[in-house]
C-alpha cells in the first residue's frame, strides 16, 4: 500500500514521526505529536496512529512512545525517468517510466530522481546498459564523480574530469571516447550519481 491510502493529515504525522526518530532515534509521545499539530488532545492523535497501523505503517506497543515504523513506512517512492532532455523539467510526466520504493535513509535528497542508463560507456565503473542509477540533482560535481550531464539535448552518464580550466566527461570504457566540454560542445551538469540498481 502506497501513502495514496494515506489522508493529507495521516501522511503529515507519518512524516513527523520519520523525520523525529530520524533526528533523536525515537518516536515523539502522543502529546508531542499532538503540540506539533495544534491537537487539543492526545485521543485525536491516538485514532490517527491506529489509522496507520491498520493500513501497515506502524505497530504500536505499550507505552506512550512504543511506535515502531515499519518497513512500509520508511520507503520513499522514487521515480524512474527514461530520458533527460534539453528545455524541459527532468521530472515532467513525459518522462517518467515508473517509480521504485527505496528505503529513505538511502533516498536522502527531495528531487531525487532514478535514470535508466542506456549503453556501456560506464561498464568498467560497474555501471551497466539497463541499470538504474540514483541520481542527486545538483548543479556542479568534484573532478571524479560520476554525473549525469545533457549534452547536445541528451543525457549521458559520465565520469566528470576537471583539470586546469578544461573540463570533459570521461567514460569508463576503452571503446569510447572522452567528451570534451568547451563553449561550442557545452554540457550542463543535472546531478551527481550515488547508486546503482540492479534487477
């Protein structure tokens, strides 16, 4: 079951509850939650976690703070595009091919998105034609890192080699050619991979 099921304020204190035991590595009490909330009493809060626990995003136990989120609870649907392209948002319905439920601790940044790679251009850094990589949207990366990059409207998985002034995208396979990024042959940065997936 997705957090579709979920009512918007069920959704809000099931995300409470994440962030607060991310933070402290225990659940907040009724009270607490229901202070978060502006809930004048705790019983509200009550029917609400026994909302969740029945849809399978929690078990309680006894004691004011025996929540224990479950598996269910920790995944975060991220989506899968099939293409990045130039002039439109990476995320646009048109690209998605799909979402996959990945623990949040791993899926720590909000746009994160998955990209179907397609080639064997980065084969001897482990990353295969069909893999899925996890992709953090940012701007910029370390001479290094492996990135997804949009040249000439396309997106390519590379691995970002800075020296001097020059900069160019360097596959990991001897059977292609690096790819140079200079004012005629700009490239534009979309993010930083941080894993791989398999299936």
């Amino acid at each position: 079951m997705s957090t579709s099921a979920l009512t918007p304020r069920q959704k809000e204190i099931l995300e409470f509850l994440r962030r607060t035991v991310e933070k402290r590595g225990y659940p907040p009490s009724l009270r607490e939650t229901a202070s978060h909330f502006g809930i004048a009493g705790v019983h509200a809060v009550e029917k609400h976690l026994a909302a969740l626990e029945q849809k399978g995003f929690l078990k309680k136990g006894v004691g004011p703070r025996a929540i224990e989120l479950t598996e269910r609870a920790t995944a975060r649907a991220v989506p899968i595009v099939g293409r990045v392209a130039a002039g439109r948002p990476i995320l646009a319905e048109e690209n998605r091919i799909g979402t996959l439920a990945l623990d949040a601790s791993v899926v720590r940044w909000k746009e994160a998105f998955l990209l179907k790679v397609k080639g064997e251009s980065m084969n001897g850094a482990g990353i295969l034609d069909g893999d899925l990589v996890l992709v953090k949207p940012q701007p910029d990366a370390e001479s290094g890192e492996i990135v997804v990059a949009l040249l000439d409207g396309e997106a390519t998985v590379k691995r970002l080699i800075k020296k001097g002034g020059a900069m160019m995208l360097q596959p990991e396979n001897p059977d292609f050619e690096p790819l140079a990024i200079t004012r005629q042959s700009p490239a534009q940065i979309i993010g930083r991979i941080v894993g791989v997936f398999r299936f």
